[in-house]
C-alpha cells in the first residue's frame, strides 16, 4: 500500500480525526490555564483606604486579595489622623487584578522640624513675614524699654528661643519688640541739655524772660 492509497483509508481518517480532537483539547487547556494564572476578566474595585490605620487597611487589603507596600511619609496633613492613609495608587473605584499591589503613603506623626531663621534685630514688618514664610506662625507680641522697635527676643512655649533651633513647622511663636521709649527718653534729654546749653550762651536772654 502506497501513501496515496493510505490517505482514502479508514484509518487514516481515524487518526487525522483524533490528532484534531488532540490538538483542539491541547488549545482549550493552554486557555485555560492562561486564564487561571493570568487572572483573565477577574476585576476587583480598589477600596477607598483614605484616613484608613494600618492594621484596618490590612484586613480590607486581606478580605480582597490585594496586597500593599508603603511609601516615604510626605508632610504631615492635620485633616487625617496620624498614620492613617492620605494616598493610595490605584485611586479608589479603580479596577484591579488579584494579588495586585497597592502603593500606599501614610500621614507622618507630626510636622517636621524647620530651623527657625535670625530674626533678632529686624523691624517687626520684617520679621513676622520671614517667619511665617517658613511655616511658623505668630503668637503673643510683647514690648520692652529699647532704643529701637526691633526683635529683641524669640520665645516658644515660654522659653528663650535661640536663631538656628529646630522646632516643628506651624509651631507659635512669640516676639519681643522694642517699644523705642529709650530713643524718646534720650531725645528728651538731648532737648534739656540743648536747651540750657542755649541759656548758659545767652544768660541776659534768659533772665529777661523773668
């Protein structure tokens, strides 16, 4: 039997049929199996962790399937609790995969520390917007006897307060400002002096006015 004649057999046309049903159940199954590890068409909504802690974020996180890695903190944030979520990537409402990665960065304990600039010396309209260009803010404006009308003092929470100290950012402040009742004060003895010089010059002057 020839290779032609083999090709009109029945068997022939067995064994093509069963190397088509072979072939068939051999793509079905690498389909499938893509599927299954490639979580096909599986879609999971990414929750809103926003103001989340951390152990809530790990049981929402564990429940879903989904895992998470922690970013640097960014600048502390008043409006949400310490340690808890102020960002998340995926945003929420996102669809995701099984076991997909959520990267989250949380609220820092507190503000960080800025050094407090040199303000002794300067008026205050200069120093109250160096200040507050910093992130700190003003408190309690005191005055003391001085020449000037300048920074005398820097006080934070009732204690000297040194230029080149690192104090939380928003912390208050508070100044203590020359009042210049001791420029007044020496101008009004410079007057009298001036004043009797002139007198002791012209002493018949003086006398006549009597």
């Amino acid at each position: 039997m020839n290779f032609f004649k083999f090709l009109t057999t029945r068997t022939f046309f067995i064994q093509l049929l069963l190397a088509v049903v072979v072939i068939i159940l051999l793509v079905f199954g690498i389909m499938w199996w893509l599927r299954i590890t490639t979580n096909h068409n599986q879609k999971i909504e990414v929750p809103d962790l926003s103001s989340m802690t951390l152990d809530k974020v790990e049981q929402k996180l564990d429940e879903l399937n989904l895992r998470y890695e922690i970013l640097d903190s960014a600048n502390y944030n008043p409006e949400f609790p310490r340690y808890s979520v102020i960002e998340q990537i995926p945003p929420a409402g996102k669809y995701v995969k099984e076991n997909r990665k959520l990267y989250l960065t949380l609220n820092p304990s507190g503000y960080y520390d800025v050094e407090v600039p040199n303000v002794i010396g300067r008026t205050l309209r200069q120093a109250e917007p160096t200040l507050v260009g910093m992130g700190f803010e003003i408190g309690e404006i005191s005055y003391e006897p001085d020449i000037s009308d300048n920074v005398l003092e820097m006080r934070y929470r009732g204690e000297l307060l040194e230029p080149g100290a690192e104090i939380p950012k928003t912390s208050v402040i508070d100044l203590v400002v020359g009042d210049q009742s001791l420029n007044r004060l020496f101008s009004d003895d410079t007057d009298s002096n001036d004043e009797a010089g002139e007198n002791e010059e012209h002493p018949e002057e003086y006398h006549n006015e009597f």
